[in-house]
C-alpha cells in the first residue's frame, strides 16, 4: 500500500547449524542452539538453550512428538505436543499442531491449524524455563481478545 512503512523481518534470517532429514528419526530429547531444521521425525522434546537466540524449523515433512520450547519457531509441519515460543512463532499453510500453544508474538496462514488452545504471554519468562516444566499463563484467558488481536493470517 502506498504510504505503508516496511518493517524489519521478525523472524531471525541465520543459518541452520543442525539438520535432522527427512529419512531420519530421532528418539529422545534434543537440546540445541543457533538453528535446528527438522525434516525428519523426533519423538521427545525440542529445547533450546536458555538465553540463546535459537531457531527451529519444521519443514512440511517434518514432525515432532513432544513439546517444544524455544525462542524462535518456524512450523509447516506436524507437532503432537506443546509449543512455547517465547519470541515469535511462525505457523505456515501447512501446519498442523495437536497441543497448546504458547507465544509472544504469532504469526499464522492461512490453512494452518492448531487443535488446542492459543495463549498469548507478553514475557518470555515462564515460557522457557530452566526445570522445563509447565507453567500456566498467568492474568491473561485463553482465547482473550489481545490474543485474537495478534493473529496475522496471510
């Protein structure tokens, strides 16, 4: 649109130190830092490293099975489990997860689906935490209107 400020790319443009192909599957939980690719399946939990600046990527052909925690999370693929994005959360055309979800800032297309509940938490701290227990949200309901607020769909 004309008039229209550009605004800076949210998500992190880094590369991805580690892949997990799509002819691989992993059992067990993985923790990580810089950028994670998944084409593959992992059956356990996905966490990064507490203060980093981490990315995972779940490609369309990927699937986790377990919850995730990060700072940074890019899904087009199928997560049967909990996702805590503390920073940003992108969910494109064909994501698909079986969990709830947990985000600061959420960014979702159209055709993606999640089956559980959207929570949106303003601060990070809780969402990742060292004990990798969950916490509920806390002064902020599930399906609150500042939550439908910061849904994009493309």
């Amino acid at each position: 649109m004309l008039g229209k400020k550009k605004q800076k790319p949210r998500r992190p443009t880094g590369h991805f130190d580690t892949l997990v192909s799509s002819r691989t599957t992993v059992e067990g939980d993985i923790h990580f830092s810089g950028g994670l690719h998944v084409d593959g399946r992992v059956q356990g939990k996905v966490v990064a490293e507490e203060g980093s600046d981490a990315v995972l990527r779940v490609s369309e052909v990927g699937e986790i099975t377990g919850d995730i925690m990060a700072p940074h999370v890019i899904i087009n693929g199928q997560v049967h489990g909990d996702v805590y994005a503390s920073a940003h959360l992108e969910l494109a055309e064909k994501a698909s997860i079986n969990g709830n979800v947990y985000y600061n800032l959420i960014e979702m297309a159209m055709g993606a689906a999640v089956n559980g509940n959207l929570v949106h938490q303003s601060e990070p701290v809780g969402l990742l935490n060292s004990d990798n227990q969950k916490r509920p949200a806390k002064d902020v309901p599930e399906h609150s209107a500042e939550a439908e607020d910061r849904v994009e769909i493309e």
